[in-house]
C-alpha cells in the first residue's frame, strides 16, 4: 500500500496520543494550517473553488432532492480526484496524506448536505475496503468508488442500536453448504441509502459474532426503505435498510469474522477527525456570511458592523474557528507524522495503528468543532435577526444543518466519555505517565503557592502560557480526586467523565491555539497580533470552562475537609486577573470585518 507524506511534517513530532495533557511541546513540533505545501494549498484552493462554483449554485436542487443532481455531483467530484485520495495508487485512487485529505473535506463543507454524502461514500463507505478487503475485493469496488461510477455507503445504526453500537440486532448465519450468509434485520438512518451502490454492513454471526459483510444493492433480499424528512442536510439521502434473507456469498466477508467491532471503530476515528475538519469550512463560510451582512445591514444610521454586540459575535466565532482549526491540522500533522515512518508496503493495519492512537484527539476534534459550529451558526442567524430565520437566506440552512454534526460519528455524549474514558485506561495500563504527573503535582501542592499568572512576564503570550500550566494542573487535581473516589466505577459517573472530559478539552484547544499563535510570532506573520489576541480571548473562556467544570468534579468527588482543601487548590491556580476581553473581541472582529472573512 503506498503512503505519500509530504515534506510539511518532516519536523513534526509523532506526540504519543493525550500526552498534551501532561507534556508541553514546541511550535515548530505542530503542524498549523501555515505549514501547508504549494500542492495543498493549490488542492485546497480547488475544493474550495469547486464548492461555490458548483456545490453553492445547485444548493437549491440539492436541497429539493431533485434526482441525479447530488450524485452528478460526486461524478464531478471525482474528475478532480477528490474522492480517490485516500485509495491507493495501485487501486485507482490518489493515495495521498491525511492533511490533504483533511482539507478536501474541510473546503467541499459548504453545502452540508453534499459534504454528508461526499464524506459518507469517501470515509466510512470506502476505507472499510482499503483497510480490511481482501485483495479481490480491491480490485473489484475500490476503482469504482474513486471514479464515482459506484457510491459507498457504511450500515451500522439500528433503532435500538444508536450509540451502543455493539447491541445491534441484524443477524447473520452460514448457509447448510457453507456457501453463502444470510442477513436479516435492519439498518436506520444509512447516508446514501438511496443510491449507494455498495453497503459496509454490520451484523452478528450466529448471534454473538460481531462482523462486517460487503452488500451490493441488487443483491436479492436487500431492500431500501423511504427517504427519511430530516430537520437539516435535507439534499442527502438517508433511508433505512431491510435485510430479509438477504443472500451474499462468504468471499463478502469484510475482515475477520467476530472482529467487526475493530471496523467499526477504527473507520469511526476517521469519520471524526474529518467530520472535525469540515465543521472548520462550514463555519469559515458561515462566518464570511456574518461578516458580509453586518457591512450591508444597516441600523440606526450605520452597519450594524459596527455596534459592539455584534462584534462581540464575529469575535466569538473567530475565535472558537480558531481553536477548532489549529486542533484539526495540529492532530492531522501528527497523524502524518507518525505514517510517514512506516515503509511504503506497510500493512493496513499498521496504518490503522497510527490512527488510533489519537483517538483521544479525534474525539475532541468531533466534540469542539461540532459545537463551535453550532455556536458560529447560530450566531450567523441571530446577526441577521427575521432574514436568518427564513429560507430565501442561507444562514436557516446552515443553522438547520450544523445540528446532526452533534450526532452523527458518534454523539457528543458518547465522545465525552471516550475522551476521558481512552485517558484513564491509558493511565492505568502505564502507558500514559497520569497518574505519576497527579502524585508528582501532590507534592508540589506543599509548596508556597505561585504568583498570579498576570504577573511577571510581558512577552507575547507569556499569560496565556502560564495559564495553559495551571489549566493542567486544575484538570490533573480533579482527575486524581475523581479517581480516588469513584476508581474502577468511574466510568459510571457519567456527569463527572463529561466534566473532565471539557477541561481536557479546552487544554487541547488552548495549547493548540497557543502553539499556532507563538509559530506565527516567530515568524512575523501578518496574522501574528491577531493570533495572540485570539489566544487571549480564548485563554479566559478556557480557565471559565475548566474552573465550573472542575468545581463540580470536585464537589461529586469530595466533601467535608478532603473538599475544603481541593477548593483552595483550585482556587490557587485559577487565579487571574482578567484582561480586557471587550476592547480585544473589538479589534479581532474589526480586523476580519475590513478583510470580509475569517482573517487566517
């Protein structure tokens, strides 16, 4: 299988996934959006071009699910090659690194409903072949998928299978002659369902054998139900799946038999790092919406451009895009990174190895860009006022669209538990040094406490720096009260998982946008004052999210003395005097405002 890794990443370190909770790293060792190579940038510039060229102008048709117009769509797509760029060379495809295909789906997010099938029939419909077909199987669907003349589809929910994926219904068992499987049950919710060609399939052999099968559409027993009415990405086609002794030879096997549930998780991290990225698109253009009809839109006399409040909106999404967009390519790079030490003939597995081990991060890329595109939607409706709520504009549609990416992938709930779940298990297999950081930060808890984080050091970014140390040391005090408590059944602590699970987010998402800000520092970027300021805005929230959330972690982990001293700990090193957040958001938003866009 050939890897193509570009020279960005030669530089970039292979961080072992969540080590950001304890480790701080260099700027030069992350790859940020300004690291991209000619050829990316030039890939990026065609996706996006494609997208308001030919996605934005048939947003209408799409939307009316007018027949052959999305899957013309994706055929159009494929002629620039972009749905063959994770499919090896040697199968038709492109066979390209995970930044590229990062940003072919960050820039074809612009209309929501083709950036659903496009990501349905690429990602999770097409890789589970790459990864785990046979040879044969390659050779006969992977050509198709990259050409379009076949659309992907991936079937794994069930109505009473949503989020507990391995409950599933369907079941599977070997025909007398041990020729063929036979499938009954259904499937709920299939992307692409209506047209898709080829059907990833989950199902359990003989009732407990979690295992994936590959189902062609006009396999006899195999029937598509009716397009679901959904609330947002209307241009999609989303129908269930009927199996009723549904017949397909044993060479459609997809893997090992009882070991679908490695599928299915595997193939989920991805569909999560790039559904990360295409939130960064979506609310880059949503954001240029705001910008443009807060310049138009007139009140009182002026643009309401120019009123604070509404400043204070375009701030907020900028910001929040920022976090977003430096935590996606900063984990993409390290995926990049950490394949391009594998030979060019390395096994799928092996590949697959690279990638789950940041399945941490692409939780918290799904979790963080799903809402910050929420909120940056939302915002773009409320700056519009009675024209964002009605569907001649497009900010109704981007608002009724941003709302499934909390669900899909996995919902936010589920992510939240995996991300602080993946850490504790990593730290008591030892292979994540936490718990010794939580001891290690006991003792220094004898010490006299530090000054205030406002103190000291002016340099560009010094606060925000000393902040970020204090964040983990607040997050690792929780972490270690809440493991003490509740130990092995921590897990059923759902609310405090969730706790924890924010504050590590939020130290991801500081430190990333923090590392992104110092590298264009250095570099003297035009963006540069603009980056720290960013960074200082969302450096308050930051300590907001994880001084609440770690209060509650605390207050459901302790009490009576054990609680009164933890309180002063937290106390201590949230600590800050605040900086002014208003005369910032100001500057940040007159900044994009004069540029009409989102300035990075």
């Amino acid at each position: 299988m050939s890897i193509s890794t570009p020279d960005s990443v030669a530089s970039i370190l292979a961080a072992p996934g969540g080590s950001f909770l304890l480790d701080d790293r260099r700027p030069e060792e992350v790859f940020t959006p300004e690291d991209l190579t000619e050829e990316q940038r030039q890939i990026a510039e065609t996706a996006d071009r494609f997208a308001r060229e030919q996605l934005l102008t048939v947003a209408d048709r799409v939307e009316a699910k007018e027949p052959g117009v999305l899957r013309s769509l994706l055929v159009q797509a494929a002629e620039l090659g972009f749905t063959s760029v994770d499919i090896p060379e040697q199968y038709g495809g492109l066979g390209l690194d995970k930044v590229t295909s990062a940003l072919v789906a960050d820039h074809l997010s612009a209309l929501a409903s083709f950036s659903t099938s496009f990501g349905a029939h690429t990602g999770i419909g097409t890789l589970p072949i790459v990864w785990y077909g046979t040879e044969e199987q390659k050779r006969r669907y992977l050509p198709r998928l990259a050409s379009a003349e076949w659309v992907a589809a991936y079937a794994l929910s069930e109505s009473t299978s949503g989020s507990d994926a391995m409950n599933i219904r369907t079941r599977a068992t070997l025909s007398p002659d041990g020729s063929e499987y036979i499938l009954n049950g259904e499937k709920m919710w299939i992307t692409n369902a209506g047209f898709a060609d080829i059907f990833t399939v989950f199902a359990k052999l003989d009732g407990d054998k979690f295992s994936a099968f590959l189902i062609e559409r006009t396999t006899p027993g195999l029937t598509i139900g009716k397009e679901e009415h959904k609330l947002g990405i209307r241009g999609s086609s989303t129908c269930p799946l009927i199996l009723a002794d549904c017949r397909i030879p044993t060479a459609n096997l997809l893997g090992e038999v009882g070991k679908g549930h490695h599928i299915a998780f595997n193939i989920l991290n991805v569909g999560r790092f790039k559904l990360g990225a295409a939130c960064v698109g979506g609310a880059r253009l949503a954001i240029e919406e705001s910008i443009r009809y807060a310049k138009d839109r007139v009140a009182f006399g002026k643009p309401i451009a120019s009123f604070g409040l509404i400043q204070r909106k375009i701030a907020r999404s900028v910001v929040h895009l920022f976090a977003a967009e430096s935590m996606a390519y900063r984990t993409i790079g390290m995926m990049d990174a950490a394949l391009a030490t594998l030979p060019v003939d390395a096994a799928p597995r092996e590949i697959q190895k690279r990638i789950e081990e940041y399945a941490v991060e692409c939780s918290i890329l799904k979790v963080f860009g799903s809402e910050m595109l929420g909120l940056v939607a939302d915002e773009l409706v409320q700056i519009m006022g009675g024209y964002g709520y009605v569907e001649d504009y497009p900010a109704e549609r981007f608002y009724r669209d941003a709302r499934i990416n909390r669900i899909f992938e996995g919902t936010n709930e589920i992510n939240r538990m995996i991300i602080t779940g993946w850490l504790m298990k990593r730290a008591m297999s030892g292979q994540l040094p936490l718990l010794a950081a939580i001891r290690k930060l006991m003792d220094e808890l004898m010490q006299p406490p530090s000054f205030d984080v406002s103190a000291g050091d002016d340099a560009p970014l010094a606060r925000e720096t000393a902040l970020l140390a204090n964040l983990r040391k607040i997050t690792l005090v929780a972490a270690g009260a809440a493991s003490e408590r509740f130990m092995t059944a921590l897990a059923d602590q759902q609310e405090v998982m969730a706790d924890l699970s924010d504050c590590i987010t939020a130290i991801f998402a500081l430190e990333s946008s923090l590392l992104r800000a110092r590298k264009l520092t250095a570099a003297h970027a035009p963006t540069a004052t603009l980056a720290q300021q960013v960074c200082a805005v969302f450096a308050e929230e930051a300590l907001s999210t994880v001084e609440s959330s770690a209060r509650r972690v605390l207050a459901a982990a302790n009490d009576g003395d054990a609680l009164t001293t933890r309180m002063a700990v937290l106390r201590r090193f949230a600590k800050s005097t605040p900086i002014d957040t208003v005369a910032l958001s100001r500057q940040i938003a007159q900044i994009c405002i004069d540029a009409g866009k989102y300035r990075f």
